[in-house]
C-alpha cells in the first residue's frame, strides 16, 4: 500500500489528456520498481480503478484514476494498492508517440480490471 498527499506535478499530464495526481512520498517507503501498474485508488473511503506511475528519477508516484471526473483533488489523501504491472517506461521525444503509449497502457489497465471482475463473479459462483 502507498499513500500520501496529493500535490502539484508539472501538469504535463492534463496537457497529455491524462490527468495524474502526484503522491508526496519517500522512496525509501516505497518496495516496487519502476513502471506502470493496475492499482486500486482509495480517495475518501472511496475506491477508483487507477494507471499508477512510479518513476524513479526523478523520483515521482503518481496515479491517473481512470473514471474520476471531480474537481481537483490536491491536499488530499490517496491511497494506492498496485494490484498488476502492465508496461515499463519508455523515453518519448515526440508528444504524439507518449499520448499513444499511454492510451495502450491503460487499455492493459482496464484489462486487468476486466479479468479481476470475471474470477471474482466466476468465484461467486463456485458451489
Ligand atoms: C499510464 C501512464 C503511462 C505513462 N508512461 C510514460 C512513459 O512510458 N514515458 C514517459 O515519459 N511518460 C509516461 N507517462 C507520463 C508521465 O508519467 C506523467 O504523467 C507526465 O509526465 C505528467 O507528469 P506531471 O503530472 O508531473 O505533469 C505515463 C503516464 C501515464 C498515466
């Protein structure tokens, strides 16, 4: 679990279409490499499906919710469970090319939601 407030990054994200909040937290505290995982969000007491980022230098965590639409949400509390590491990160020199790379990286994300949503109804089902 990685949590902690929420502050202002560069704002590239917004520009890029994918807004992200960026999580005020140690390295040190933090046990996963880096790259792009499915991860659960919780804002609130309440839980968002999430592209979660973790860039090791500079360092940075951040989260992209995928279907919150709320005001902004900085000064706040996030808390984030990685649940799957879906890409690595990639060094872009052309905006298009990262806009496209990470709308294929959230398509894995909402995959893993997907396939985390068929074993929990199959598992329902089990006599
Ligand atoms: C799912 C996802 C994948 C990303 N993958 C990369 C990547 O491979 N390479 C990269 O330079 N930035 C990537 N980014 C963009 C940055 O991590 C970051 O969102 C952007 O620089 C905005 O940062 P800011 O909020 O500090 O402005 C990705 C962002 C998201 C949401």
């Amino acid at each position: 679990m990685i949590g902690g407030i929420i502050v202002h990054g560069d704002g590239l994200g917004k520009t890029l279409g994918y807004p992200t909040a960026n999580i005020d937290v140690e390295p040190s505290s933090v046990r996963f490499e880096s790259g792009v995982y499915a991860a659960r969000a919780t804002l609130h007491g309440k839980i968002y499906d999430a592209a979660l980022v973790i860039i090791q230098s500079p360092w940075k965590v951040e989260a992209h919710l995928l279907d919150y639409a709320g005001p902004d949400i900085y000064g706040q509390e996030l808390r984030i469970e990685p649940i799957q590491r879906v890409s690595s990160l990639e060094r872009y020199d052309d905006i298009d090319e990262l806009k496209a790379k990470i709308g294929r990286d959230i398509t894995l994300v909402r995959q893993v939601f997907e396939d985390v949503a068929i074993r929990e109804d199959r598992d329902d089902h089990v006599l």
